[in-house]
C-alpha cells in the first residue's frame, strides 16, 4: 500500500466522524485540517459518496440521508453546540408567564433545559424527555399529551395526540425538524410525527423553527410544512440568500442564534 493510499485510509473514516458529529463538512475546511489539497479532499468526499457514507453537496457534504433518520443517541450528539446556541437565543425570545408547545426533536429538548429558570410557564408537549427536563423547574406547569410512544426518543404520536392537541390553544409552538429543502419546505420522517408538527401549528398563536443548517440539504420524504406558515425560524447560521428572500416575502422573521 503507497503512503498516499494509507494516508486516504486514515483520513476517510475520521471525515466520517467529523460529518456525524457537525452534520456537514466542507472542502475548505478539511482541507485546512488535514493540510491537503482542495483536489484530494473533493477525491475522498467522492469515494466517500459512492460508498453511501456521505451525500455530496456543493462545497462539501453531509450525512447520507433517506427515508430513515438516524438513530436517538446520534441525533443528540449531532451538532450539540449549534443546537445548544439555538435554544439559548429561542428561550431568550419566550417571555415569562407563556404557554408554550415544545415537539419532538433534540432541539427542542435543548430548548426544555435553557427554561428551567423560566417563571410562570405552562408547557404542554408530546415529548417525555421534555417533561422529565422541565420537572426541574417548579415555577412550570407540564402537560404531556396522549399517544403512542415511540421508545426509541420519547415521543407522542397519532390520532391521541393530535386530539390533545386540538384542546390547547398556545401562545408560541416550537418545532424541530429532520431536513429543510432549498425551497423554504420543512421535512421529516415519521409521517405521525408530521401530523402532530401540524396540529401543532395550527393551535398556536405563534409557530418557531428551531434547526440548525446542517438540516439543509438533507432529504426527508414528509412534509411538514413551508417555513411561509411560521413565524419565526431560529439557525445557527444565515440562510442562503435566496431562502432568506423567500422568507422576506413571506414575512418570516430569521433568526441567527447568538450564545
């Protein structure tokens, strides 16, 4: 085997970590980290593609995506920082004293710890490790919906669920999703899952995204909903620019988290 060869064999599967644990890696950046070419990089991010590990996009790639999301554990190990930065700018935009909606997804659990110390509360959700978070925080009312339980994560889901849902009449929804396409769709896997995200947003004063970009670009089969029907949409980096005049012309106001 040439230096060049087990050198590749080295760095292919810690690219692979690197994109499991940030969600997305660029060309530049590898680059950089590896002090190799911007023509070898691109060279293993194909072999990496044709393999099934990773999905090229346009400057570098993400997670192979489909029609399953990968499991719990990975998902909340994925991009912490950003979604942790995320929370703290979205908790910081829900005032003392609000009724709140927090779904599923690991983002919106990062949301559950920044209101711990929030007054006055009153959270209902369909997400068990939500309510176990908030339990910490005596000046909060939880209530958990219905459902069916999804034991991999915690999550409520199904006619019960939409049907608690209907009961309520929030001030502010927070959802997560599972991908976001180029066009302003919000995506995910579990059609139940959607049909939740979608009571939810119907029975809300306001509906907040919370995502951060390594979401874009993935593809997931469900449609939850256009970022035109929420209100605010919550990343840990600027939208592509055309995304973000769509979202002008929806009135969608972006926000890019700040710690």
């Amino acid at each position: 085997m040439t230096g060049t060869m087990m050198a590749q064999g080295f760095r292919l599967p810690e690219i692979v970590e690197i994109a499991r644990r940030e969600g997305r890696v660029t060309v530049e950046d590898l680059s950089a980290r590896f002090d190799v070419t911007a023509q070898t990089i691109r060279r293993d991010l194909a072999e990496l593609d044709d393999a099934g590990k990773l999905e090229r996009v346009h400057g570098g790639a993400i997670l192979r995506s489909g029609t399953v999301n990968i499991g719990y554990q990975e998902r909340a190990a994925l991009n912490a920082d950003a979604k942790r930065i995320i929370a703290q700018t979205c908790a910081r935009q829900i005032p003392q004293g609000a009724s709140v909606f927090l779904a599923i997804g690991t983002t919106t659990e990062a949301v559950a710890r920044e209101l711990r110390r929030h007054s006055g509360l009153m959270v209902v959700t369909n997400n068990l490790n939500v309510a176990n978070i908030l339990a910490e925080n005596p000046d909060c009312q939880v209530i958990v919906t219905g459902g069916a339980l999804r034991r991999s994560d915690g999550g409520l889901t199904g006619p019960l669920t939409e049907s608690a849902i209907a009961q309520f009449k929030v001030d502010i929804a927070v959802i997560g999703c599972s991908a976001l396409d180029g066009s302003g769709d919000v995506l995910d896997y579990d059609i139940h899952e959607v049909g939740v995200s979608r009571a939810l947003i119907a029975q809300a004063r306001r509906a907040w995204l919370v995502s951060d970009l390594s979401k874009l670009g993935r593809n997931a089969p469900a449609r939850i909903a256009s970022m035109a029907a929420l209100d605010t949409v919550i990343t840990d980096r600027a939208l592509p620019e055309a995304l973000r005049g769509k979202c002008a012309q929806w009135q969608t106001r972006l926000l890019v988290a700040e710690a």
